[in-house]
C-alpha cells in the first residue's frame, strides 16, 4: 500500500492539489531491529499507510503521509518471521517529523535488558539522543518505550509502558512520572503507548494529531476499539516487585477486603510507619495505599461480578463497603479517569 505520487516538500507544479500547491508530506520514520514484535510494526505500517490511502476521502487539505523503515540493517526479521527492506540508516533519524520506536520483541526485564545492551540498540538509543526536540516528535510502545528513557529523554516526564514491566522500569528510571493506568501518554514532543497491542493506539494517535476526523474513519474502516486504560488488564498479583512491605502489604490487604482497613494500623502491623508505607507503595506501584486497596477491591469485585450470582448489595460487602452505591461510584470513577 504504497504512498501517491505528490510534489516534493517547497515544490510547485501539477501535484494532487493543482498547479498552485506547495504540499508538504507528514513523515514517518519506523524504527525496526532484528525480533522486534511483527505485530507491532505491521500495526503501525497498515494503520499509518490506510490513512493515507483515504485522507482525501476526509478531508482534501490534509498533507500526504508518508511512512518509511528506519535501521541498522538493509533488511530486519521480525518475530513472525517477517522481512523488512530498511529505507533509511539511522543517521537519517533526523530528517523525519516522527520517529516511532516499535517493541522490542521481549516479554521479561532480564531479556528487555538484554536487547537494550545489544549492538543495534545502542545505536537505536545514540540516534534518537541526536534528535532535535524542536523538529522531531518521538513515539514508543511496549519496551521500546525503555530505548527512549535510555536516552535520558524521559527526565521528569510521563509516560507509560507495558503494565508487567511498571516495576522495572521505575527502577531503572526513577525519574520518569510512569502512569500505567494510561493507554496512550503525551508529554511535548513525546509520545508513549502501553503493551504491544498498544502500538494500534500509538499510530491512532499520531494520525489523530494531524486530523481527528482521519483518525475516526480509520478506526471505523480497521474496526479499532477505542482503549483508552491499561487498568482492565492489570492484574497486581503479577506485578512483580522485590520491596518486601509492599508484599506483605498485598498480602494482608488480599486476606481483608472484606473488611474495613485503616492504613495507619496496618502499617503498624506490618512494622513500619504510615508515611514509610505510603512512600513504599508509590514507588513500587505508583500508587498511594488507599489507592491500591481500592483497585484490588474493584478488581474482586469485577470477578465476583463475573463469576457468580451475587447481587451488587452482596458483592460490595464481599468488598468492604457497607452498600452497593459506594462501589458504583468507585467504578463510575474509574471509568471516567480511563
């Protein structure tokens, strides 16, 4: 699904738009490493190359999209075993009004890790250190996200990233403010996307910063559902982390849902102080403790919801709060926040 023919960027001539146009394309540059996600990257390209092929069909005044293979390599292979021609070496980054860094094609911190200390990918991470912040806009989904926050980019800026590796990445970057509750997160010229599905999200949303109206027809023609929170698919029991009152503290608040919690006596419980507690559990689940005890009750009650007959007076019980209606506000809430 190749780009249409128009006039090169200044130029005037017989192009798309008539003799009088000067149309300007909006470029993209992929990003792509040997076992990066296949999905992520056919994502990106389809999602990218349809709004191009239809933006005329929306809107006749939005500029050409442009989207080209950006690498090390001539040619990469993705995890599905397919075979991309890169278009441009990395010291052409620059020349692009995007760079997108797909998914590395890791599921672990350890393997993460260990692609990041790969020779491509340092020379992923130096290349997209040299870019101009005034001139290029960076997008990154799943654990390319951690190539970013290794250029030192992501200093006390939002992002998000793949839920399972929250805990990793704020180790490794402590100053970045990781909001996994979000799908998609903007912060300036930076563009982060959650888990690898996520990357359908990311190219939604850069073609929605050109025309919201483009990026609407797309979805509708892809049949994309708008996914707005990671937070249904959290799942805090997998949230591995090594802070041992944080665990203790899942533990015990597990054992009682059901029962009213006072966080100040359950950290005199557990040994500690409320404040301690309170610093502990941000920084292992960036979450305060009334926080987390209210998503794990959400989070039962939305199994028991499923999984049984019970009734909502029932259920909110089950949870720990004395009638139905503060549970319905609880996921009202949430609901609106995702």
């Amino acid at each position: 699904m190749g780009s249409p023919t128009y006039d090169e960027p200044g130029a005037t001539g017989s192009g798309v738009y008539g003799s009088i146009a000067t149309v300007h394309a909006m470029r993209f540059g992929l990003i792509a490493l040997d076992g990066c996600f296949g999905s992520a990257v056919a994502s990106v390209i389809d999602i990218v190359r349809v709004a191009d092929r239809v933006r005329g069909d929306v809107d006749p005044h939005i500029d050409p999209i442009d989207l080209a293979i950006v690498g090390p390599k001539r040619r990469v292979t993705t995890t599905t075993s397919m075979t991309l021609s890169v278009e441009h070496p990395l010291s052409e980054c620059g020349d692009f009004d995007v760079v997108v860094v797909p998914a590395l094609g890791t599921l672990t911190a350890a393997a993460t890790n260990d692609a990041l200390q790969s020779r491509d990918a340092r020379s992923v991470i130096e290349s997209l250190r040299r870019l101009d912040d005034a001139t290029t806009q960076i997008a990154a989904a799943c654990t390319g996200v951690f190539a970013v926050a290794e250029t030192g980019r992501m200093h006390h800026r939002r992002a998000t990233t793949s839920w399972f590796l929250g805990p990793e990445f704020r180790t490794r970057y402590p100053t970045v403010d990781l909001d996994l509750d979000t799908m998609v997160v903007v912060d300036g010229n930076l563009l982060t996307a959650g888990a690898a599905f996520a990357h359908i999200d990311l190219a939604l949303s850069l073609v929605r910063s050109i025309s919201p109206d483009l990026a609407q027809h797309v979805a509708k023609l892809l049949l994309i559902d708008e996914r707005p929170s990671q937070a249904a698919f959290v799942a805090y029991e997998h949230l591995h982390h090594d802070d041992p009152i944080v665990v203790e503290f899942e533990r015990l608040v597990r054992a009682r849902l059901d029962e009213p919690l006072d966080i100040a006596s359950v950290a005199q419980s557990l040994g500690t102080s409320r404040r301690t507690l309170e610093r502990r559990v941000r920084s292992a689940l960036n979450l305060t403790p009334l926080g987390f005890v209210q998503r794990l009750r959400i989070e039962r009650a939305r199994h028991l919801s499923a999984t049984t007959d019970l009734n909502s007076a029932e259920i909110a019980m089950r949870v720990g709060y004395a009638n139905a209606e503060t549970l319905r506000s609880l996921l009202r809430r949430q609901r609106r926040r995702s």
